[in-house]
C-alpha cells in the first residue's frame, strides 16, 4: 500500500471522509498528537487500527465525538445513562480540548473500542481539521496516535510516515500538533473522579469545575488486561534507543550517548545536545517532547540521557509519559554515567 500525505483542504478533506466511511484508515491531526483514525461504530475498521499499530486487544481507544453536545452521544447509543452531571460541566469548561471523559459505554459501541469494558473513553477535539472530518463523517473515529504500539508518538505528518508507511492509505497534514501529548483522561465512573492519565488539563483546572480536585492514578497494568484507559502500560511512547532519566543537570558529555538538557545552558549545542525547553515556557517543553526523542534516537547512540523535569503545570505529564519511555536512570558517578533498569 502506498501512503500519500496530502495537506488539509477541501480536496484532501473529502478523500480521506471517503476512506473512513469505506471502512479504511486515516491519519489525522489533533491538537495533542496526530491520531490513526476509523469509524468508531464499525468493528471491522477498528480491528485495521489494531492490525496497523500492533496494539493489543486489551488496551481501549477513545472515541473523538462529532459533537461536544454529551446528550447528543446518549441519544446516538455512543454513551448509556446515567451520565453524572458534573461529565456535561466539565464538558462545557474543556471541549474542545485536550481532556478525555470515562463514561458509561452505549449500545452502538463495539467491543473493539473497549476491549469488552462497559465503560467508554470520549473527546472533543480542538484541532479544527479533525473538527471539520468529525462533522463531514458525522460518526465518532477511534484515533489513537498515529505510531507503532509502545512507540513515539507522532506530532507531524513526516513523523506519521516514519511510523506507518506502507500500511495506511492516507496521512492528512495539518501541520505540527499544538499540545504535543496525550489528553489527560479522567474517569467519571465511580463517586470520586479519578485522573487515569496526566495531561495539559490540570488536576486544579478540573478541581476548579468539580469544586475539588481529583486525585492521579497511573498505574502500570499487565497487557493480559483490560485496561481502563489508553496509555496505562509501564512501557509506552518510548524510543528503541534505551532512555534514561538523570536525577540532576547534565554536565558531563562523554562520546556515544545523546543528551536532553531541560533548558539550553548555552547558545550553540553539540549535535548530541538538545534543549526540551529553550524558552521559559514549560508548555513548548511538552510540544518538543516527542520531537526531540524521535532526534536523539535516530542519533544511532548507545542511549539517551534527559534532565528533570522541573515544577510546572504540564510537568506531571512530561513526567508520566518520561517514566513510561524510560529504560531506567543514570547518575554520574565521578568518572562515568552509570545505568539502573527500570524495575
């Protein structure tokens, strides 16, 4: 299969509406990362998705909704009753946006979408090209990032293409992703509501809705599994070359191993140096992430080193997909980098 980029516009929006509804994939921006898009309600275009991906079954995906109207998913079977008022809240403060509900599952959802769960992940997206394909498909679409399983995700088109040449028709081009990481997804379906992944809507933005804020649980769950949410494996959004998590600044730079400095300690850096946050906004640390680690992994090093990550909003984020890429720490030991393997 040959995979064409085509940048969005009128042409190439109406194409790849035109692959999704004949059951094909798509992929598509959104305002975190670029998604591998099916029709959410067809199981035989969901099961491409894990086919393209190598995704196992048990890991959900979430459904990008064509309206953020919450009673308008009840009544199309996407989401069953009871809806907890606070979902159409919390609705209303973030979609579009990157924040992702748990919520009752409905009739017309597949069991590939859930993994067999009786619960639902949904979304309304900002990035308006997936806004417009949403409104011209008039179903949801599954879209989980657009990579290989376990791997980095994408943020632009050509990453998409690293990822998924050969095995999906078409990527649509709608330039770099804004956030550049996952949405934070927030389960509604018990008395607490409860943060399953981390993300640019903050615990505090969501206590500010919901009059407190829910408390972060981000466990590693086995893939044997069904997870209640995306992005839950203690492996995930990782590079094939080892990375490592340092617990102070760099300042040693032996030969062989690429370097992330948090921000630039000086003007010009070596080729194998590389600064997360060359400004003083923690929000560019999250929209170069992956940017970055696709960089020092194609540096053909032994391994990759990265810097705290310091306090911020978007820090408990950046922390949680580092931890889940990392292959263990590194500490300088007077002499030499030595390794500790992530238990």
């Amino acid at each position: 299969m040959q995979t064409e980029i085509r940048k969005a516009g009128p042409e190439s929006m109406e194409k790849a509406a035109g692959l999704l509804l004949s059951g094909e994939l798509v992929a598509i921006p959104t305002e975190t990362v670029y998604g591998l898009a099916a029709t959410g309600l067809d199981p035989l275009a969901v099961q491409k998705i894990f086919a393209a991906k190598g995704r196992p079954a048990t890991d959900p995906l979430i459904l990008h909704l064509p309206s953020p109207d919450l009673k308008v998913a009840v009544e199309s079977g996407v989401l069953a009753q009871p809806i907890p008022h606070c979902a159409f809240h919390l609705a209303k403060a973030f979609w579009p946006g990157p924040l992702t509900l748990v919520l009752p599952r409905g009739s017309k959802v597949p069991d590939e979408v859930t993994s067999g769960l009786s619960s639902v992940a949904v979304r309304y997206p900002a990035h308006p090209v997936a806004q417009k394909l949403l409104q011209r498909v008039g179903v949801p679409l599954a879209a989980p990032s657009a990579n290989r399983f376990g791997r980095i995700s994408p943020t632009d088109a050509e990453a998409v293409r690293e990822e998924l040449d050969g095995k999906i028709p078409l990527i649509l081009d709608g330039g770099k992703c804004e956030t550049g990481v996952e949405s934070t997804v927030l389960s509604l379906l018990d008395d607490e509501p409860l943060i399953l992944r981390p993300g640019k809507i903050t615990a505090a933005e969501i206590g500010g809705v919901l009059g407190k804020a829910p408390k972060t649980q981000s466990l590693a769950l086995q893939k044997d599994n069904a997870m209640p949410s995306p992005g839950l494996l203690e492996s995930h959004y990782a590079p094939l070359t080892p990375l490592y998590l340092t617990d102070q600044p760099i300042t040693q730079f032996p030969a062989g191993l690429e370097y992330i400095h948090y921000q630039s300690p000086q003007k010009n850096l070596e080729p194998n140096r590389r600064a997360l946050c060359p400004n003083d906004d923690p929000y560019s640390a999250a929209q170069n992430l992956y940017r970055l680690l696709r960089e020092a992994d194609a540096g053909g090093a032994k391994a990759i080193l990265i810097e705290p990550i310091p306090d911020s909003p978007i820090a408990p984020a950046l922390r949680d997909r580092l931890h889940r890429a990392s292959s263990g720490t590194a500490r300088w030991d007077g002499h030499r980098w030595q390794f500790t393997a992530k238990k």
